[in-house]
C-alpha cells in the first residue's frame, strides 16, 4: 500500500532538466566558447580567474558558473543579491575556508545579479578575493561599470554574452522536444511562434515549452500549432523580463505618453512597468534622460526632481518610494516641453566629429607663466564683468575660422522662452558693437 503522505519527488523545471553539462553542450556564446576564445581558453587553463558575465536574461550566465566549478572540481556556492546580505557572504566565506582546509578545495562564488549589491556587500567579500581563497563570479544584466565597485572590477574579467540567435534558440527548441518533449509533435509555425516570442532568451523558451507541455496534456492534444501556442502563451505574457520587447515596448510607451504631455498614459505605463517586475530605480534613470531631453530649459526643476525621486527610491525602498517616482512621471508629463538642449548636443557633436582640430585662440588661453605672458596669452580678453551688463559684446569665444553656429535654439515655450528673448538681446548688443 503507498504511503499518501510520503514525500513527492519534485520534477525539475525544464530549464534546470536542459541545462548543459559540458561545454560543448551550451548553445550560443560562440564569441567566448569557441576554439582558441576567451571562455574557451580560461576553461583550459586549469585555473580558474575571477569574472563578471554581463549579459541579457538567459543567455547562460549561471551554466557557465556552474560549468566551471565542474571543470576545475571547485566547490560552488550560489548567492542571489536579491535576497542574499553581508552575513550570507560571511557564510560563504567561512563554508571556502573549510573546503581549503580540510580537503584542499578552490571555491567558486557565484552571485547572481551582483548590480543588486551596494558598496558595502560588495567591499564585504572584495579581501576574500584579493587573498586568493574565493574565485568570484558576478553576473549582471546592468553595465559593470556603473554598478560594480572599482576596486572588484579591477580584478575580475568582464566577459559580454549576447542574446542567442533565432537559429541558437531554434537548435534549443529541437534539443527539448526530443528529450523532454517526446511526446508532443510541433508544426513549423508553432516552432516559429516559440522562437520568436523568446527573443533571444533561452530561459524563455524552455519556459514557454514548460506552458504547452503543460496546457496541451490539460487540452488532451499533441500535435501544437501556431494558433495553440499563440493561445497558451499569450496568457502568459503579462510579466516580462528585461530585456524582451514587452520591457522596451513599455519604456517606449512611458517615454512618449510623457513626451506628448499625456499625465494619465505616463502614470499608467510607469504602474504598467512596475507590476510587470521592472526595477523602479531602472524606470527612475530613463524619467532622468527624459527630463533632461524632452524637457530640458524650459523646465530645468524637471531634472532636479526626477534625481531627487531617485534618491528618495533609494533611501525607501518600495513600496514607499515609488510615490516619489509617481510624482516625477507625473511634473514631467505636465511640464513644458523642449528637445532644444538635446538637439543642440547633437549637431555640436556632429560638428567637432568631422571638423579638424582648431587651436584655443591666443586671447582666450590662460597665462599662468611670465613666458605665456609674453607670448601674449590671454592679452586683449575682455572680463565680461567689468563691462556693461556683464557681457562683452563681440566678442569671439570661437577658434579663428570657425564657421558661425547656431546650435542652441531655444523654443517658446517655459523658462526658454526667456531665455530666447535674453538671446535675441544679447545678439543685437554684438550687432551694436560691430557697428561702432
């Protein structure tokens, strides 16, 4: 007689089923796996080196972490730094130093999504790793050089995966259904449906595999089309990971409801993003370029505003400081609107991109030495403050030969507008002056 209450062996999720055991056996990543490559080398070189795998969702950070601690039979302690604080990383430390004692073992420390870790986390394990006893591992979906400690990406390799194309991912989908998907035969639009609804994420992909695997046994079918899988898996669309086009689809949306002053279309996107799982302080730095691009001069609290929404997501954390971000998206939407900084930036570095190198001239260059003096450095500069209006009219602040520019054009809309004005002002003084 079977035991009801014996414990049930929990069956692995097709990703973890699928997971490559060797080298060999991982899809994509051909830039850093191939003969004579990067990975490939530091794989061969019987020892291991710190690194950071900088990479979209599921393009194998973790299996090479894992692949790794195999090759070199190093002991393997995963961290979440989402979940994972300082006296985790004691743990980890403590659990290394045995394995060194007692049986001579390396230790590789993997930290999945290491961006989630501040100063403080990261300094706490960085003499560990200096020492030589933790092997570090790191693995982001956000630029190491904003988000990792100078002092650890010094002495880790930053190694960049990209998403897997659509005949990787195609070489993973016939790989599960002949394994773990024996049983269900799919036509060439449902391979192409999944394919492509993956988008470069091969978690993704088995992961929808996992929802028809799952939907069709409830369906009594196996042979999937393209209109099952679009049935199955569009009920599962409303969360998306970074990365995907729903992500940037609704950063799109969010960008240009504020753009069009729309109040109401840029709040519901922004609570759009949030319940989808977006990272309020990722959300926080797009309201950023959006003050300073599409509202610019004609508002410049706009930006001040959305640093200090951020800063105040910082300090509270969710839920409590997303209010600060609501209140951004919100001023942003409803404040007056200028793409005239942004434009300026542009076409002033088109111009210097192609243009030569054109010398200071010599009345603008500073003269800290008797000899620069005599070369007659700085001579004939006017100091705009002892002049009328504290501005030196005609004079050139450009290099000789310089082309006129007008790069800056100020709209008619909030504070540029005063500031057009002053402008029109300002040019019709250095008109004066050359008619003198």
């Amino acid at each position: 007689m079977s035991d009801l209450f014996a414990a049930a062996t929990p069956v692995a999720p097709l990703a973890d089923a699928l997971r490559p055991r060797s080298l060999d056996e991982v899809v994509g990543q051909a830039h850093l796996l191939g003969p004579g490559k990067p990975l490939r080398l530091a794989f061969e070189s019987g020892k291991p080196h710190s690194m950071i795998l900088w990479g979209p969702p599921g393009v194998g950070k973790t299996t090479l972490a894992r692949l790794m601690a195999d090759s070199f039979e190093a002991q393997f302690i995963a961290l979440s730094a989402v979940l994972s604080g300082v006296k985790d990383i004691k743990q980890a430390v403590q659990r290394a130093q045995e394995a060194l004692a007692m049986s001579g073992r390396r230790t590789i420390l993997f930290v999945d999504e290491v961006h989630r870790f501040n100063k403080a986390q990261q300094d706490a394990f960085l003499p560990f790793v200096e020492q030589g006893l933790l092997t570090f591992i790191g693995a982001t979906t956000e630029n190491p050089s904003f988000e990792v400690i100078s002092a650890l990406l010094s002495r880790t390799a930053v190694y960049v995966l990209t998403s897997l194309s659509e005949e990787e991912l195609g070489t993973l989908f016939d790989r599960a259904a002949k394994t773990a998907l024996a049983g269900l035969e799919f036509d060439a639009d449902a391979r192409a449906r999944l394919v492509g609804l993956a988008d470069g994420d091969a978690r993704r992909l088995l992961n929808f595999l996992e929802i028809i695997q799952t939907a069709a046994a409830g369906a009594l079918v196996t042979r999937i089309d393209g209109e099952f899988v679009q049935n199955a898996v569009a009920r599962n669309l409303r969360r998306f990971d970074k990365g995907g086009d729903a992500f940037y689809d609704q950063i799109s949306a969010l960008h240009k409801s504020v753009r069009g002053s729309d109040p109401d279309a840029s709040l519901y996107w922004f609570v759009r993003m949030l319940d989808g799982g977006a990272d309020p302080l990722y959300v926080g730095r797009r309201m950023v370029r959006m003050a300073v691009e599409d509202v610019g001069l004609a508002d410049p609290r706009a930006l001040r505003l959305a640093l200090d929404a951020c800063e105040t997501y910082e300090r509270l954390g969710s839920p409590e400081g997303e209010l600060a971000l609501a209140q951004a998206v919100l001023y942003l939407a409803c404040a007056a609107k200028s793409n005239a900084v942004y434009e300026a930036y542009g076409a002033a570095r088109g111009f210097v991109a192609d243009d030569q190198s054109r010398p200071v001239p010599v009345h603008l260059r500073n003269a800290p030495t008797k000899l620069m003096k005599t070369l007659g450095y700085g001579k004939e500069y006017r100091y705009a403050h002892d002049e009328p209006d504290a501005y030196a009219a005609g004079e050139n602040y450009f290099p000789d030969g310089m082309p006129e520019v007008h790069w800056y054009r100020p709209t008619d809309r909030g504070l540029e507008a005063k500031i057009a004005e002053k402008l029109v002002w300002l040019r019709s003084l250095d008109k004066g002056s050359k008619e003198k």
